[in-house]
C-alpha cells in the first residue's frame, strides 16, 4: 500500500523496485496507491501503465488515506511503505520472512542492528522521544513504532475501528491490533531497514500540527489501554 500526495516522480523509481522484489518473493501481489482525494498529479495515469489499482482518499489526511488503503486491501497481507523513495524496497524481502514466523506485525525498523537513517540529527532526536513515550505509553515492545514501513494481516487490520487524522494513526494501529489478538498473544518484531531522504519533491509534514496532533492522542491511547485493564 502506498499514499501518494504528489509523488508520481518518485513512483515512477518505485514501482520497478517493487515489482522486482515482490516478484522474486513468488507470492500473488497487488499494487495498491490511495492518491489524495482530488488528483494533484499523473498518479492515476502511472498506476494504469503498470497495472496498480489505483483509489482517492475520502477523508482528510494521513489517517484517512490510510483508512481508505486498509478498505480497499484485496490480499491476505498488507504492506505499507512510504511512497516518497525514502524506503528501500530491498527490504521487503527479510520483512517478509520475518512475518512468515507467525508475527501479527513486522515492522521495518530504523534503531535495531543492522538499521540506518539518513535523517538529521535533530529530526532523529525528535524520533527517539516520540518512540520512547509512545513505547511506555501503549506497552510496545519495538523501537521504532513511528515508523510505516510494516506488512500486517489484512484481516485483522479490517476489524479495528481507527480515528486518527495524521501520521499517529501508526500508533493507534498498534494498540488497537494488540487489544484486538489479546496483550499475551500479540506477536511484533522488527527487522532492519535504511531509511533515506526522500527522492523528490518536499516533506508534507507541517512540525506544530504534527507535534500537537501526537500529544493529544499520547493521552487518548492511555486513556484506551487503561480502559482495557
């Protein structure tokens, strides 16, 4: 799954790297891209040359692009990965094994062994502090919980309900899945990945929204998970 917010330049490097190790993987696939609700660029016409199946978001932001990915999955798994080049797609490949051991989710990490980002220093400061609240808060025990780039069960992702707007919706996937399979039987892992600047084009990211959209929904997944006590 890819959301695209005017990304066809670097869809255009992305889609031949995906289908090369998706297709060495040697399970069935689909290219599945949620383009903003009104088309800002080409995606369209690209996901036609290479056969993607190609829907516009219906609700505002990250979340709502997201929500629309997870309703129009088609396999049993799902594959999410940023659509800005800034994921290695040669990657997938371990996520994959890694999820085929019977994980519930895989998530392509920046901070395990063997991981690497190019980000600044200031954004990897931020990063760090955002995972370490984020990890005490919802009990998840993974490093890099900000991170898109994880294959899930498509299954289970269709059963929770999500709210979030912005990139937090991350987050509350994770509580959510791990209230729905049950805190002793969830199963997470993380393999490593490089995480690189993006190819072209700029960072949708707006900092202050970004930080007070993260800060309210810290207290609101607390207030669920202790809910669930």
């Amino acid at each position: 799954m890819l959301l695209a917010y005017k990304e066809e330049e670097n869809l255009k490097v992305l889609f031949p790297k995906l289908e090369k190790v998706l297709t060495e993987i040697g399970e069935e696939y689909e290219l599945l891209v949620i383009d903003t609700k009104e088309p800002l660029d080409n995606t369209e016409a690209l996901c036609r040359e290479w056969k993607a199946r190609y829907y516009n978001q219906e609700e505002p932001g990250f979340g709502g692009a997201y929500r629309k990915g997870i309703q129009e999955a088609g396999m049993d798994k799902l594959l999410a990965l940023d659509s800005d080049g800034s994921h290695d797609p040669a990657c997938i490949s371990e996520l994959y094994q890694k999820f085929m051991e019977g994980y519930d989710v895989v998530i392509g990490s920046r901070y395990v062994k063997g991981g690497y980002t190019a980000d600044a220093k200031s954004s990897q400061v931020m990063s760090w502090m955002l995972n370490t609240a984020y990890r005490f808060v919802l009990g998840i025990k993974a490093k890099d919980i900000s991170t898109n780039f994880r294959i899930y069960h498509t299954e289970q992702l269709k059963q929770i309900t999500l709210t979030c707007k912005n990139y937090d919706v991350l987050e509350e996937i994770l509580l959510k899945l791990k209230l729905l399979v049950g805190k002793k039987e969830f199963r997470i892992a993380e393999s490593p990945i490089s995480f690189h600047k993006r190819l072209y084009g700029e960072s949708k990211r707006q900092l202050i929204p970004f930080i007070i959209s993260y800060i309210k929904t810290l207290f609101r997944l607390l207030g669920m998970r202790i809910s669930s006590w």
